[in-house]
C-alpha cells in the first residue's frame, strides 16, 4: 500500500537531503563518515573514550562533553525530552536511548553545551541500530543534528532501510576557518520519526562531542622542564589552547649577555616572562593585546626559559609570534684599567624580580608597564646597542 508514496517519498527525500546538505556552512569543510561498526559490549573499541591527550602530533581534544551519551545511567539523565516518550533500554553496560518505536511515533531528545576555548574544530559521533519491519523504501528516520548559537547546523540521517541490528557509526567533523569561539553553546538534538505503518525501531548510544584545539607544534612543552628549545633571533608561533595552556621556551645564555624577547601579533591578553630558574620571574605584564617586551642582562650562564600563557586562561586559534634575540655586550675601555665586567650580584631575597610584578591600577594601555625588574646590571657596563 505504500507504492503510491513511493513518488512522493522520493521528492520528499530529495528535499530532505537537500536541506540537510545545505544546513552545514559552507565556511569550512565538514569531513563527514558513516561505516558500520561493533559498538560497546558488542566487540568495539572502547569508544566512549574520546581522545584526551596532548603529544606532540595530535592536537589536544576534550573528552566526550556531552554527559551520559551513553545512556548508561540506565535514564536520560541530562538529557531534554523535546517530544514525545523516548526511553532508555538494555541492560548495563549497554544501555540505548529508544527514539521512535510505534507507527507514528515522534521522539525528540537534546543536550545543550558550551566550547570551552577557541578551538580549532568540533567533532561528533553516534551509533544507531534499526530494527525495521518496514517494506523497501524510505519511510522512517531519525535524525542526529550538532548545531551552535553562532548559527552552524547539521544534520546525520538515518533510515529505516540501513542493515537490521547493526550498529552504525555516524560521525563528523567541522573545521572552519577561524575556529569556534569560546563560550558558543552547542546543542546535539536527537529526532525520530516513524510514518503510520510499518514501525521502526531507532536506538541512539556513545553520542560524542568533542572540541580541539590548532595543531602546535612546540607541544608539550607546558612547564619549565618540558620547554621547547628555541633559536635566538627566529620567530615561533605560539598558540594558547586549551584553558591554562602555558608554553616554555628554553635558550642558553651566558652571563652578561643582552636577551630581548618580544611577543607580539597577540590575539588575546597573552602575557610573556622570562625565567632564569624555576622560582625567577622577569619582567612585567601588560593587560590586553599589546605587545610584550622584555629586556635583560643575563646574570648567570645556563639555559634560561621564556614562558608564554593566556591571561585568565585566554584562549585563541590564531597563534602570537614570538622572538627572541641574544646579543653579546660590547665592553668599552675607560680610563680606568681594571675594569672587567663586575659580576651580577645575586637578588636580595626581597628583590622583586623574583614575584610576578603586580599590575598597577594607573598603568595606561599606551605605556609599557614599568616594572623594577632590570638585574642587577653593573654600573661599569656600557650598553651601545641597546639604545639605538
Ligand atoms: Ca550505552
Ligand atoms: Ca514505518
Ligand atoms: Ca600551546
Ligand atoms: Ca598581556
């Protein structure tokens, strides 16, 4: 009795796959996948594990933000009912979200989530299984669709016609140009809908969305012992992703030499300091996106650090440009004929260059914060080429 829909149903669908071709922006590509695979408890691989760690080839990605997508609270805890009766159904360890089962049945669940930093992409999965006792054709569906705030939607579709009892992946991911922005909300909608006959069964598990960061290619070098080896005078791009991240850079220095580092092009309020031990901060920071300086005489040999971090936890998909220069000092002869380079006295212990300078309230954006910070430089040292 439905050959008389089949017409309509394939306009139908044809409208259907047009909308949902045309629902993705077109500002950035979407890889789009679906292959059928074993889900949890059924011979898959672990998939509720979303990639969570940093290395120095993969960017950094979130776990799975979306909470109990897999449903193994045994409920549709966290989740919204936007329609209809979906329910949650198995056994633990395998539990799935049933949306759709009798002729005419609607079901609509969503979850709403915010990006927690600038990232570079989104990134979706979810499994169905159908059981259908439908005829050939398209009749029943059910929907996974990711849309954001800032207007990004798009839509996964599955019919009844995929194989019976099997769980089928269906995955995307999106990557536009410019990255997402922090704090846009994200919402992940589950819809199905089953025509007036012929019932199909949609189960929806492991529904994943995860948010990662650009590719930095100086990772992990988030600490003091893990920095990136750096060559004086080239210029590195540095990129602040996830919250917190703090990027270390190391150079050798010998005692007396004139180190000058500059972080500018900065998205984002990034602060910059020098480290010449673990415990010893140099120099100050400036509040928003102006450039950060920082100028010193090396008063010990060794392998200094420059650390870059977000202020606040500021995040950004576009990268500062980071430079750092070391410039041997010209000692000028004087009249007096012992003079040698005094040696750097060590910082008193109330010496402030040994805590993060507080910002003043009256530093003005224009001027470079003033700050105390300048080591010990010793009187008899000439300075040519510091001041042109
Ligand atoms: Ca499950
Ligand atoms: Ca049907
Ligand atoms: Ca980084
Ligand atoms: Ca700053």
């Amino acid at each position: 009795m439905k050959e008389q829909r089949i017409l309509l149903s394939i306009l139908l669908l044809g409208l259907l796959l047009a909308q949902s071709a045309r629902v993705g922006y077109a500002q950035g590509p979407i890889l789009s996948q679906s292959f059928p695979l074993s889900r949890e408890g059924q011979g898959g691989s672990g998939l509720n594990a979303a990639p969570s760690t940093c290395s120095a080839t993969a960017p950094y990605c979130t776990n799975n933000l979306l909470r109990n997508g897999g449903f193994e609270t045994g409920n549709l805890a966290y989740w919204t009912i936007g329609w209809g009766q979906p329910i949650v159904w198995g056994v633990p360890g395998v539990y799935s979200a049933r949306m759709a089962y009798y002729n005419n049945d609607h079901n609509v669940i969503y979850q709403s989530l915010t990006c927690p930093f600038a990232a570079a992409d989104i990134r979706f999965r979810g499994w169905v299984e159908v059981y259908s006792v439908e005829e050939s054709g398209r009749y029943d569906w059910l929907t996974l669709t990711v849309r954001s705030s800032g207007g990004f939607a798009y839509t996964l579709w599955a019919w009844n016609d995929l194989p019976i009892g099997i769980w089928t992946s269906q995955a995307f991911g999106y990557f536009p140009t410019g990255g997402l922005p922090p704090g846009e909300t994200w919402q992940v909608i589950v819809e199905a809908q089953n025509d007036y006959s012929n019932p199909t069964t949609f189960s929806v598990d492991d529904l994943s969305l995860t948010f990662c960061c650009a590719e930095d290619h100086y990772e992990p070098n988030n600490d003091y012992s893990n920095a990136y080896s750096l060559v004086p005078g080239a210029t590195y791009k540095v990129r602040m992703c996830p919250n917190g991240d703090e990027d270390w850079f190391r150079l050798p220095v010998v005692q007396g030499q004139l180190i000058t580092a500059d972080l500018y092009n900065l998205p984002e309020d990034f602060d910059m300091n020098l480290y010449s031990s673990p415990s010893r901060q140099l120099c100050p920071n400036l509040h928003g996106t102006f450039d950060e300086h920082c100028q010193v005489i090396a008063d010990s040999t060794g392998e200094w650090r420059v650390r870059v971090s977000g202020a606040g936890g500021a995040t950004s998909n576009s990268p500062a440009l980071l430079r750092v220069q070391v410039t041997d000092l010209v000692l000028q002869p004087t009249s007096t004929p012992t003079l040698t380079r005094t040696p750097v006295t060590t910082p008193t212990p109330t010496a402030t260059d040994q805590v993060r300078p507080t910002r003043t309230p009256t530093t003005t954006p224009n001027t470079r914060a003033t700050g105390t910070l300048t080591p010990a430089l010793s009187q008899r040292v000439f300075l040519p080429m510091i001041m042109k």
